[in-house]
C-alpha cells in the first residue's frame, strides 16, 4: 500500500501549526505510529517541540536535513513536518520517498515569505502533495481574512524568526498599504 503527501499552508498565525499538531493526535489516536520532525534552526519556543502560536504542543524531532527522517521515520505509519519553508528542495525528494513508501506525510509550512513570494521547497511540495489545505489568519489591521506574513522589524534577511514583535498577518490590501509605506 502507497502512502500520500498533505500540505497545510498559509501565513503566520493562521493555524497551521494548530491543524497539523491536530491531525497527528487524531492519528495516534487511530493508533497510528506518528513521528514529528521540524528544522533544527527553529527554537523559538521549545527545542524538541512543535508548539502553536496558543501554546498546544507535541514532542518533535529537531534534524538538519531532511535525509535524516528517511531513517528516523522508518518504522512509523505518520510523518509530520513543521516549519517546512525552512528546508531546501531535498524536502520534496524525501517526502516522496515516505510516501511511495507507505507512509502518510503531513507537511505544515508558510507558503509565503514577508515579501509575498513562494517559500522555500513550499511551491513544490503544493504541486507534488495530494491534499493541500490553505488556512488563513485574521488581518490585524481591518478584520479581513489574512493570507501575508507582514515583517514590521526592520531586518531584511529571509529568515528572521519571530513572533508578534517582528511579523503581523495581513489581507492583501493592507499588506500592499505597508509596502507602499517602506
Ligand atoms: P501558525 O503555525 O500558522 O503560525 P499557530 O497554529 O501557531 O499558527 O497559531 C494559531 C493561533 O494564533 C490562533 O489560534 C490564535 O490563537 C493565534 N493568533 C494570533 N494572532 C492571530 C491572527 N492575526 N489571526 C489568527 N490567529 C491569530
Ligand atoms: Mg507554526
């Protein structure tokens, strides 16, 4: 039996990290074997967990580069992946191989980054997976529905990470509205 890719993306705050950590549980409690690998570089909260902007959490595995999940996902049923954008194109190739290989991979990462461009393996892994679920936070300026991770800190390198002191999700206009004003 082949197993198959999902992908949960969206913006920052809008929930992803909240809908993986919930698929996965409802995994275990199929009892399902479920391992959770995120990038080593992500220690905002938590080294070994995945925790959610309203602090759920489950145990991850922090790793470097993807390969090393072929090994460390050998004998589970589940493979969830956290903060995807932050891995190169390997990312594809390994997920792939999980899931020729019967595995159910779920991969959650920002489809964007703060200038509104594809994020990293993201693009890719949307057009290989067989479900992808886009999830939306709320504008913090106007209410609408939220698709933009706005940096308000000044730092221009592609990975910055941070919270709600560095990034605000906003809806197109009002995230086009603070490009104008940059
Ligand atoms: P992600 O992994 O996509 O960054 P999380 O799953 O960690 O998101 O967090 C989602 C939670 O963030 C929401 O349930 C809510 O409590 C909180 N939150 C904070 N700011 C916002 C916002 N602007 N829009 C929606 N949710 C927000
Ligand atoms: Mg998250």
């Amino acid at each position: 039996r082949r197993g198959w890719i999902e992908v949960v993306c969206g913006s920052m705050f809008s929930g992803k990290t909240e809908e993986l950590i919930r698929r996965l549980n409802r995994a275990k409690i199929a009892r399902q074997h479920v391992e959770i690998f995120k990038p080593g570089l992500d220690t905002r909260y938590h080294a070994q967990d995945v925790v959610s902007h309203n602090a759920n959490s489950i145990r991850s595995t922090p790793i470097q580069l993807p390969e090393e999940m072929l090994l460390l996902a050998s004998s589970c049923d589940v493979v969830g992946v956290d903060e995807a954008q932050f891995f190169d194109a390997s990312l594809v190739e390994v997920c792939t191989q999980l899931a020729n290989h019967g595995k159910r991979v779920i991969v959650a990462g920002l489809d964007m980054d703060y200038l509104g461009q594809p994020f990293g393996p993201m693009p890719v892994l949307m057009a290989v997976a067989e479900y992808v679920t886009k999830v939306h936070a709320v504008c913090v300026c106007c209410g609408e529905i939220a698709s933009y991770s706005f940096r308000i800190a000044a730092s221009e390198s592609k990975i910055l990470l941070g919270e709600t002191d560095s990034y605000e999700a906003r809806c197109r206009g009002c995230f086009l509205e603070g490009q104008k004003g940059k």
